[in-house]
C-alpha cells in the first residue's frame, strides 16, 4: 500500500517508537496520563492508556498524528496512522514477560539496538522511580534517560538526547488510575496495513 507520508511524520514516528520500545507495562498496571513532550520541533501533547499488558499512546497534530499500540501477550506493536487510515505491525522481541528497560538489552536491532544500564533511584512527581541509563550503538541516536516509575510500572519520565532530535523529555501529568476501556487497543475497522520501512535509516556511527 503506498502512501504519501507528511515531512514531520517520519521523525516523530522515530521518537515515540524508540520510547515505546523502552516502556515498562505489568498486568497489575491499569491507568491514563497526558503526555507531555517538548525538545524543539517535536514539542507537544498526547494521552497514554495502560491496562494489563496493553498500551495504547496517541502523540502529534492534525499534520501528523500517530497512534502506538502495543500487546504484550501477541508480542506486537502497531503504529496507526488516523489521516491514511493505515498501520504497520512489528514483532517485539523481549527476553521474558514484563517490559522493563532490561528485558531488550541486546535484543532489539538496528537503531534501536542498545546498552541499558541501572544507574540509581529517584522519585519523580511523587513516585519512587528506578533510573536507566540507554545508550544506543548507533551514536546518531545518542541516548536515553528513564524514569521507570515502579507503582505504574511505566516510565514517568524519559529524556532523548542525540545530534538528529537534540534533547526531548518527555513526561505523564494528569495520571489517573483505573477506567481504561478494552476497545481503546483495537485496529479500527477500514485501516490497511503498510509497507515498511518508512523511517529514515541512519549510518552507524563508531
């Protein structure tokens, strides 16, 4: 299926997929948050929705909105585009259940392939949080620092830093527990699927 892609999209698809790709979830984890993001060109707004082993993220603008979902228990994630009435689906590769930063050290490949380090402990907007330390091999994606808040079993906090995007944080306000509906992690009938790949490939840098 060809589809015509906005300028912004490929860079914001990066972002927030690299992001996913590092989140945390656990069964017990059920709740929403507003998702601030600001570094730039990729400053903005979007929501978040947790509920067992699924996650549902809605990130951008009228010019280039995308939607995460991710299934724990198929081991997928889908990237939707809401303008084209398109997804594309990947395979997630972890080393056991549970999507804490460690399970995907030297799992995931090509940009995403990383270094994850436990480098301390902080509590951020009141919950007591483990701090990770991602270094990607790639050095044009540069690094990751997150806040895995352990009562949520998500990341209240992450911080991109790199030469491409320069330094992004992003973080949930506005959390509340509790009330995430099942059908928010469904493909909406009418979508397609698309061909891959669509982000921009970046030469490994030594």
């Amino acid at each position: 299926m060809n589809i015509k892609i906005k300028p912004r999209l490929p860079m914001l698809l990066t972002c927030l997929l690299t992001i996913a790709a590092f989140s945390g979830l656990a069964v017990a984890s059920e709740f929403s948050a507003d998702i601030v993001m600001e570094g730039g060109s990729m400053s903005g707004k979007g929501k978040v929705w947790v509920k067992g082993n699924k996650m549902r993220q809605e990130f951008g603008d009228q010019f280039a909105k995308v939607i995460t979902i991710m299934d724990l228990d198929q081991g997928i994630n889908w990237v939707l585009i809401p303008e084209n009435k398109a997804y594309m689906k990947n395979k997630l590769e972890t080393k056991g259940k549970g999507f804490r930063p460690e399970n995907f050290a030297g799992m995931q490949q090509g940009q995403m392939k990383a270094q994850i380090e436990l480098v301390g402990a902080e509590t951020v907007k009141g919950y007591a949080c483990d701090k990770y330390l991602i270094t990607f091999e790639n050095k044009q994606m540069g690094t990751m620092t997150q806040w895995f808040a352990k009562e949520l079993n998500y990341p209240i906090k992450t911080i991109n830093e790199s030469a491409q995007m320069g330094k992004v944080v992003t973080e949930l306000q506005n959390i509340k527990k509790g009330g995430v509906k099942d059908d928010l992690f469904k493909i909406p009938e009418g979508y397609k699927e698309m061909e891959q790949p669509l982000m921009p490939q970046m030469s490994p840098e030594k």
